[in-house]
C-alpha cells in the first residue's frame, strides 16, 4: 500500500470535524443575530438600521467569545492526554 492510499488518523478526522463544526456554529450566531436585528428594524423603522447593527455586533462577539471557549476546552482535553 502506498502512503497516498492512506487514510488519516482517526483523531484528525475528528479535530476536522470539531473545527468545521464550531465554524457552523459561528455562521448560524452570526446569521441569526443579523435577522433578529433586521427583524427588529422592520417593526421598529430608524434612520440607522441600529438595530441590525448592534445585534449583528453583539452576535459576532458571542460567536468569538464561543470560538474561543471550545477551542480552549479542547486545547484543555488534548494535553490531559498527552
């Protein structure tokens, strides 16, 4: 068998599927803020569209600060198995 037939490790395969699915996670936040914000402007018409603005800020700050929380706990989890 040739080193090109070779499947990766296991735990990559699932570091991959962890990031990919933390980047999801990120895009549905960031999106669903964005609505909520638009929604709200809708209901509540403004010169600015603040509200689009704020929630779609607000909700790119939560979806970093949860970024930022998995990969510290995985970070956590990959040296208390080493």
């Amino acid at each position: 068998m040739t080193q090109n037939n070779k499947k990766p490790p296991k735990n990559q395969l699932s570091a991959w599927v962890k990031f990919t699915n933390i980047g999801l996670q990120m895009a549905i936040v960031i999106a669903a803020g964005t609505y909520f914000g638009v929604w709200l402007d809708e209901k509540f018409p403004n010169q600015y569209s603040a509200y689009t603005i704020i929630f779609s800020l607000l909700a790119v700050f939560a979806s970093l600060y949860n970024v930022y929380r998995q990969v510290k706990a995985l970070e956590k989890k990959e040296n208390t198995h080493d």
